[in-house]
C-alpha cells in the first residue's frame, strides 16, 4: 500500500538525522583511520583508503581500507550503524561478496555502532532448513560500551572527536579533552573546530550523557562558537536546515490554502447549486400553474400560453400575468395580454 506524502515526509525526517550522524562518522574515519583502525582491530596496519561504490549505483558503503592483518594484506569494511537496521547483515554480506570479487583479497567485515541499540549477531547462516549454505562471520563494536577514560588516560586524541558517544564521559573529563585539543590545535583553527564540531552533533544524539552533564558541556563549548559557527560544515547543515523548513512550510501553506480554497469552494458551490436548484424549481412549478391556469379559463390558448410562459424566468412575472389573464373579459383580449408579454 502506496504510503501519504505526510508518511513520507515523516520517513524524510526520521532519515536525515539519521544520515547527518553517519556522514560525521564517515568524516572523521577518513581524517584518523591510520591511528584508530589498530584500535578498533588490533594488529591491523593502515595501507590506504579505498573510497568505492558497491553494486553500483544503488548501495555505497560506509568506508572501506586496504590493511595489513596478521601478516597479510586484507580488505577492512567499517559499516556505522546509527540505529536498529533489519537488513544490516545482508547488505554487509553483499558487501563483503563485492570487495571480495573485485580485490580478490580476504574481506574483514565490522559494524560500528555509535548509540545504543539492538546489536546484530555474528555469524549470519543461511540455511535451507537442513544444512547451511552459507556462514558470515563479522565484527562488532560498540563505540557506547567504550570507556572513554581510557582513551583520555592513553592520549589518544584521534578519538578524542567519539567520546560523548561512550561510557563514563562528563563535564570534566571534556573539558580536559578541550583543553588538549586547544593546545594541540592551536596554530590550526581548521582542525580544532572540525573537532568540536563532532563533538557537538554527538553530543545532540548521545544517551550515554545525562542531560544535566550535557548541559555542562554545552557551557564549555560555548567559548568555542565562533569556530562552530564558522565551519563549513554548520553552515552546511544550517543552511540545508533553512532551506527544508522554507520548503516545509511553503509546501504546508499550499496545502492548507488549498483544502482551504476547496473546502470554501464546496461550501459556496453547493449554497449556489441549492439555491439555484430552489429557484429552477419555483419557475418550473409557476410556469406548470400558469398553463393550467389559462387552460382553465382559454382552453384554445393552452398551447400559447405554454410558448410564452417557457420566455419568462421569474414566477413573479407569471404570477402576474396569471391574475391578469383571469380577469380578462374575452378570449381577444387574453390572448393580447399573452402575446404582448414577452414583447
């Protein structure tokens, strides 16, 4: 069944914060991979990046890198999963299967799940029912079960950006995180606000953070909203945000003055058609009355009668005329008052 455009636009909706946080993720993958892929899978040595479609042009995957794992030179997929997707396994499956065919080399395959949610289960199996046909293994990781403390304690700054998704985070442990990426950015403003920047969308969606801490580190990035506002990247969302709302309620204001219109429409057509049903009636049973009544009286003058009456449209008229043709002495002289009628 055809969804309403009010579903859709709902699914719209529900799509584009969705796909705002994923493209963060893809964004700061792609600056800090050569120092986050070994955490994320021990032994694993960044070789370069390998930005490609998959099953062109209708599927596209998060990031794919060329490692060196355990000695030999893999393939590694990082799919982000910003919420629950049913068909997550077998996308990651016709992913996997895709680089494979075109590398021809082993394909590592791990879904990133930045916020709580249901988390998928390796392996997947394909079964007929009796026997598998098919094991998928993959990896997992929960950036939200992560202990940032960790990775504040270590220094490890390229996930620095990711620590308002993880466990243990607040006000103080950020504010040192600010600290240190003002020291460490100091010469390089660009850098720094694309940092915060991260940091504040995460920091939006994050349920890993009390609202009252997250108020807290909104304070503390406050001294920062010059470089939040300035980056290209707000502007972007800022401005793609503007321009929806104007398109929303243009589309809105259309549609409300239409059913508007229509609704007023109908209303002021059917006061028309009933009053003008009323007056067609009115005329049709004065001209019936006024036949019989000149038949009554001048039965030879039934048929002019008819003629003359079917010129006139206001039964006043026809009354009138009526009373007239009744009171007339002769036949001459009603016939005269039928014809000069309509004269």
């Amino acid at each position: 069944m055809a969804k309403s455009k009010k579903e859709q636009q709902e699914d719209q909706e529900k799509q584009q914060p969705a796909q705002q946080y994923d493209t963060t993720f893809k964004e700061w993958i792609r600056q800090v991979a050569r120092y986050v892929l070994p955490l994320f899978l021990p032994g694993v040595t960044y070789e370069g990046t390998l930005d490609i479609e998959i099953i062109r042009p209708t599927m596209r995957v998060d990031k794919v890198f060329k490692v060196i794992y355990r000695g030999k030179v893999c393939i590694l997929h990082l799919e982000f999963e910003s919420g629950s997707d049913p068909h997550i396994l077998s996308r990651l499956l016709a992913y996997n299967a895709v680089l494979y065919h075109d590398h021809q080399l082993p394909v590592i395959s791990m879904i990133i799940y930045p916020f709580k949610t249901t988390l998928a289960v390796s392996p997947l199996r394909v079964s007929d029912g009796n026997e598998d046909i098919l094991t998928f293994h993959f990896l997992m990781l929960p950036l939200f079960a992560e202990d940032a403390e960790r990775y504040v304690r270590e220094h490890i700054v390229a996930m620095y950006p990711v620590l308002p998704v993880m466990r243990g985070t607040d006000h103080v442990l950020m504010k040192q995180v600010m600290d240190e990426l003002a020291e460490l950015y100091r010469e390089d403003e660009v850098s720094l606000s694309q940092q915060f920047v991260w940091m504040q969308l995460l920091l939006e969606r994050t349920d890993t953070i009390s609202p009252r801490e997250k108020e807290k580190i909104q304070e503390a990035l406050k001294m920062y909203d010059s470089l939040w506002n300035e980056h290209p990247r707000v502007q972007k969302i800022l401005a793609e945000s503007k321009a929806q709302g104007l398109a929303q309620g243009l589309e809105q204001g259309l549609e409300q003055g239409l059913e508007r219109g229509l609704k007023q429409g109908l209303e002021q057509g059917l006061e028309r058609g009933l009053e003008q049903g009323l007056a067609k009636g009115a005329l049709q049973n004065s001209r019936k009355m006024f036949i019989n009544i000149v038949k009554a009286r001048f039965p030879a003058l039934t048929e002019l009668a008819r003629q003359e009456a079917a010129k006139i449209n206001s039964p006043d008229a026809l009354d009138i005329l009526a009373q007239k043709v009744v009171t007339a002495p002769d036949e001459n002289i009603a016939r005269w008052l039928l014809s000069a009628s309509t004269t």
